[in-house]
C-alpha cells in the first residue's frame, strides 16, 4: 500500500503473498524507477509480472504499463479494432510488452494525444511499421507523423473511431472516443481519486485554461462511459453520473482562480 507525505510517496504497507503480483504491476509501471524488490521471492514475481502487460481493462482494451519518465508517467493503452488495434500514446520501450502486443495481433496506428506523451512512440512504430497520428499544433514533438490532424472539428479515423481536438492542456490535445464507449481523454479529463470527482488542472494547463473550458464544453455533448485518462484514475460512469460530473468540473472550471477543476 503506498501513501503520499510531503510531497512524496512511500510504501506504507508491505504486501502480503496476495497483493504480490499488484504490488509487482505497480513497480513496473513506475516511470522513477522508485519502487524496489529485496527478497527472492519478490524479484521472482516481478520478473514473472513483465509478462502480464497488457493487462486488459474492459472489452478490447488493455493498459500497456511501462510508463516512460519522458511522458511525466503517463498511462497508455491498447485498443483492440478490427481493422488493426491501435496504441493510444506509448509506453516506454520494452521488448516482451512488444512481443506481448504482437501476440494480441500487433500495433497498425499510433495516436498521439498530445506533446507531452510521445515517449517511445516511434521504436513502436519502427517495431510494427505502425502509422503514427497526431494534430499539427503538436506536432513538432513528433514530426515523423504519418497524419496530422487540422483544426478542432470531430474527425473519422476509422469505423467506432473519432478523433476529438480538445485545445487547451497543449494547443494540439486530443482525445480518442472508440465505438461511443471508451474515451481516452489524454491529460485533458481524469478522475481524481482524492476528490472522487471527474478533474481537470489549471495549474497544469500549458497552452489555454479559457480554450481547455470550451473544449470541455464541446466533450459534454458526446457520449462515453469508460473514462481513460494519461493520468489519474481511469473510471466507467452510467450516462447520468457522466453528465453529471461533467457539468459540475465544467462549472468549477469557470470559476476565477480556482487552480484545478
């Protein structure tokens, strides 16, 4: 069990034989590096644990682990599509997650969502001759782009496929909405465990908070019921809590000063 104090996160409670393989998850998801295994028995199950990843969330949708620390530890995920599954934002590079993904049946497209979050898109796409997506206005933390998205306007990427520009975090944020189900919001909306509310951060915002507002106006008109975020809590809200939440963060956002949503 981990605990925050003073600004740091410690491990406050050591895990018993049952939350092991948790407990070895978290330490490969960890982007520092900070997060260590001293006996035998616990090496053992974080060598075993690499071979986990993907781990599947919900229908056809999988969290890839291996946060890179040149995404600030960002969350990606694999997204199962008939026409090839695409890969939202990257992990860092690590061969069995790749020969895991290839197993899954590979990676055909890579979508970016924004800057902050390349990591090590392009040994993936080296690795699966995947086509890479990401919106000009961020593109030159990826100019090896196979297609850059214009504009703010909804765009079909592939059958259940839309690519939603939500200007504001960066001028060149995106989200994904797969199949009207499965939103992955980038750093633009998450969950926060600590408030049990849908946020957004001002504090955090690196472009335009009055932009990320209206973006966030135009994401309530769509639906969605997964909530996948690059970072905090990831989330599944029935339509009325989604509403819900939405028009509460949105109405937060609007205040003045209020440092996150």
């Amino acid at each position: 069990m981990f605990a925050a104090a003073d600004g740091h996160s410690y491990v406050q409670l050591q895990p018993d034989a049952s939350a092991l393989t948790s407990a070895a998850h978290a330490l490969l998801c960890c982007p520092t590096a900070s997060i260590g295994a001293r006996s035998r028995h616990a090496r053992a199950a974080v060598a075993a644990a690499v071979a986990d990843f993907p781990l599947p969330i919900a229908e056809g949708v999988w969290s890839c682990g291996f946060n890179a620390a040149g995404s600030f530890g960002a969350h990606s995920y694999l997204l199962h599509h008939p026409q090839g599954h695409w890969l939202i934002d990257s992990p860092r590079w690590q061969p069995q997650l790749a020969r895991s993904l290839a197993d899954l049946g590979g990676v055909a497209r890579i979508f970016l969502t924004h800057r902050d979050d390349v990591a090590d898109a392009q040994r993936y796409a080296r690795h699966f001759s995947a086509q890479v997506v990401i919106h000009e206005l961020d593109a030159d933390a990826y100019p090896h782009a196979d297609r850059l998205i214009h504009g703010q306007a909804v765009q079909q990427l592939a059958e259940g496929l839309q690519c939603l520009p939500l200007s504001g975090h960066t001028a060149g944020s995106m989200a994904l909405l797969a199949h009207g189900r499965y939103l992955f919001s980038g750093d633009h909306l998450w969950w926060s465990r600590t408030q049990g509310r849908l946020a957004a951060s001002r504090s955090a915002c690196w472009h335009s908070w009055s932009e990320q507002c209206a973006s966030m106006r135009r994401l309530a008109e769509l639906p969605f019921t997964w909530v996948l975020p690059g970072h905090g809590e990831r989330i599944a809200l029935d339509p009325a809590a989604r509403q819900r939440e939405l028009a509460g963060l949105i109405m937060r956002m609007e205040q003045p000063g209020d440092p996150d949503g």
